[in-house]
C-alpha cells in the first residue's frame, strides 16, 4: 500500500472514530478524549509543509463540521501542526537533514512523551479556550484541558502502536 | 523588490498559516453569530447524513425508555382530552369550527440525530428539514418541556440551538405571578438555567413553575420549562433566579417543532409600529 492511500485512509478511519466514538464517550459526564490529533503525529516530517498544514487545517475542520463548533478545532489543529517542528527541535534536536529518517516509534519513551504531552496540553487549551469563548469560567477551561489531556494521552499511546506497525 | 520576494520566501510557511487560521477565525466568528453559518454545520448533506446512519442504529438502544415516554404522555393528553369533552358539552353554546379557523400553531414530529450538551454553544440536529415544511426560528419541545430553537435549515435536515447555548434568550415567566423574564444559561452546568430580569417585587419561592410566555412569535403560551431550585437575595441588577429543566438534555427523544403560523402576521404590525 502507498504511502498516500494509506494516510488518506487513517484520515477517514480517525475522523470517523472522532465523530461517532470518542465524542460520546463523555466521561464522567463531560470528559471527552480528542484522539484525532495522533494524525498529526504520525505523519512524516517534510521539508515542504504547506500540505501538512492543509491538511492539518482540513482534519481540524471535518471535525468542526460534525461538532458544530465553527472553526474551533481547525484553529487549534492547525496551530499544534505549525508548531511541530519547532517542538521536534527541542526535543529530538532533530533539524532539516534528519527529517526522512526520522520515526517517532524510535524515540525513547521519556522524550517522546514529553513531545506528545506538550502539543497536546496547547492544543486543548486552545480548544477549550475557544470553546468556553469568555473569561468567565477559566477554572472550568484548565480544568477541562487537564481531564481531557490526560485522557487523550492515557488513549494514545496504545493506539499509535497499533498503527506503527509497519504494513 | 527583491527585498520583498526574500520576505515571502523567508516567511511563505508562516503566511500560508496566517492565511488558513484567520479562515478558522472567520469560521469560529460566524458560528456565535445567530444564522450566519452556513456550510459548516452539521445540517450539512455529508454530516447529517452520517449521523443519520449512525441514529439509525443507536435509535433501538433507547427504544424501550422513548416508549414509555410517549405513553405517559398519552394518558397526559387523553385526560386532557375527556376534560375538555365534559366543559364543552355542559356549556350551551353554539360550537364553532375551532379546527381550522383559530388555529394558530401547528406540530410537526422529528427525531434528534445528534445531541450535544457538554460545550458552552451546544446544538441538536434534527432529521427534518425544508422538504417538511420546517423553518428557521421555529420552536422544539418534547412532551416534558422545551428543548430549542431551529436555526440552519437544509432540505432534509435542521441545525437546532439548544436552551443550553450562551447565545440562547428565551421569553420565560413564573407560572403562578406571570410575571416574566428572560431565560438564559451560564455555560455550567447542563440542568441549570438563569431567569434573569424578573421584577424584584415579584414573589419567587423555591419549587415554582417557570414556563413559556406568548410574547415570543416562536414558542406558545404555558410549555413548561422548569422549576426554580435557588434565588440570589444579593442585591444584583439583574436579580438572577435558578431554574432546573424538567427535561433531561442529555437523554431526549422524539421531539416536536411548532410553527406559529401568525408569525409572518405579528411581525409585520410590530415592524410598522416601529418606524
């Protein structure tokens, strides 16, 4: 299978598991896991990103469109999407030549969770920052990010190994 | 010039995601505002459609509680029914097609395929839409109590705006005083909403009836909304009244969606009697 068919297919199967799953799952009454944002992480590093940004920006905006939140979620993605390389520098100090080979899968787990953790956290705090759209309930905007966070994480990790696995 | 062409080159990966985040703004902007939003709803052909494939299947998980919903208020209607028979016949007046003649509202049955209440701007999508007559601004309710208020129509589907959105203001007064306000929702907690503005002389006690007052074009006289559970004494501006739904919105059913059909009327004597 190509490289390009199988990224267009997880896109489909992520949005899908977004939409009709994990944003029912509400646990605990509110607490939702935002998985999709693995796509991000598992696509490869390139030199040109103005396809991984489109991308980014098109993912984020299925999801609004099934959530009805306007442009909430492409905002954020695109966001976490822009900022990616500049977080595989600090973590990996990874630069321009190492990006064809570099695999996230490979990392050692201590660097890598602190890659995720940190993309995650951003892009849900702006998610819920926009989602709240005041400053009235900003305990409630950290806290959610925190729950949700946490939860997004706990679902990652098992998840991308199950999708690493070389085809 | 080349100044200029070096800038775009240095900085090409930034402005393509200047360029697509001010389109998210624009997205996010245009969905606070009432009726702005087209394209981006869940109202849309591809969304809705899915979601309707999916109710489908989920829609057998809730069929047992949704049966026993309708049948209780069936006995609620049918002794409304036989009420209404014994006052009619013991007064001897002449009988008047009331049918078509006064008729000012009109229901029409829907199922919600998708329901959000956890965000601050919530909305519920409905499996009708344009091709069976429903409108924009028109009201849903279920047999417990008031549920929203439609806003994006597609031809077979609706976007509806639910109680529990920031955005939503609604007509409300207290059943026993009639005296009225306007309800709103904080954006906290999914069984709660605020009636503000009712007159500081009004008496409120906890455990009151709040319900629909007919000086909206959009809901009719007397739905039941709730029940008041706190009263602020604090010497607010806006004098803040807590009131818990009688539904439960994040388990509804089948709904129903009212069109006022003297809506088209009112409002065009209350337009000229502003200018």
């Amino acid at each position: 299978m190509s490289k390009t068919i199988y990224f267009a297919l997880l896109f489909l199967f992520i949005v899908l598991l977004q939409v009709l799953v994990l944003n029912n799952v509400l646990f605990l009454g509110y607490v939702n896991p935002y998985l999709y944002i693995i796509f991000l992480f598992l696509f490869p590093l390139k030199k040109d990103r103005f396809r991984f940004l489109f991308i980014a920006f098109l993912l984020g905006l299925s999801i609004d469109v099934f959530s009805d939140s306007g442009g909430i979620h492409a905002f954020s993605t695109l966001t976490i999407a822009y900022f990616r390389l500049f977080f595989v520098k600090v973590f990996f100090s990874k630069y321009e030549v190492d990006y064809p080979f570099f695999d996230l899968s490979l990392e050692p787990f201590g660097k890598k969770f602190n890659y995720v953790a940190t993309l995650t956290l951003i892009h849900h705090f702006i998610l819920f920052s926009f989602a709240n759209f005041s400053f009235n309930n900003f305990s409630q905007v950290l806290l959610n990010t925190l729950y949700s966070s946490i939860f997004t994480l706990v679902l990652y990790f098992p998840v991308v190994y199950i999708f690493s696995k070389k085809q | 010039m080349q100044q200029l062409i070096y800038f775009f080159r240095k900085f090409k990966y930034f402005l393509f995601f200047l360029l697509l985040q001010c389109i998210a703004l624009i997205l996010i902007f245009n969905n606070l505002n009432f009726h702005k939003s087209k394209y981006v709803t869940s109202a849309n052909a591809v969304s809705s459609s899915l979601y309707h494939q999916a109710f489908n299947i989920s829609e057998y998980f809730s069929l047992k509680n949704v049966n026993n919903e309708l049948l209780l208020e069936n006995t609620y209607l049918r002794n409304r029914l036989r009420q209404k028979q014994k006052t009619t016949t013991l007064s001897d007046s002449t009988f008047v097609d009331t049918l078509k003649y006064f008729q000012k509202y009109t229901f029409s049955s829907a199922k919600i395929i998708n329901n959000n209440f956890t965000k601050a701007f919530n909305f519920l999508t409905l499996n009708k839409g344009r091709n069976d007559s429903l409108d924009k601004e028109m009201a849903v309710v279920n047999g417990k109590g008031i549920i929203g208020i439609t806003e994006t129509v597609s031809p077979n589907y609706t976007r509806v705006q639910s109680v529990l959105n920031k955005n939503s203001k609604l007509n409300a007064r207290l059943r026993n005083s009639r005296y009225f306000g306007s309800l709103k929702w904080d954006g906290r907690d999914y069984k709660i909403l605020q009636l503000t503005d009712i007159p500081r002389q009004a008496l409120v006690k906890i455990g009151d009836t709040v319900e629909t007052d007919g000086k909206s074009t959009i809901f009719p006289e007397g739905i039941l909304i709730g029940k008041v559970v706190g009263i602020n004494n604090d010497a607010a501006v806006d004098n803040v009244i807590d009131v818990k739904l009688f539904n439960d919105m994040s388990n509804i059913g089948p709904v129903y969606v009212i069109k006022n059909l003297h809506k088209y009327e009112i409002k065009q004597i209350e337009n000229i009697a502003n200018e």
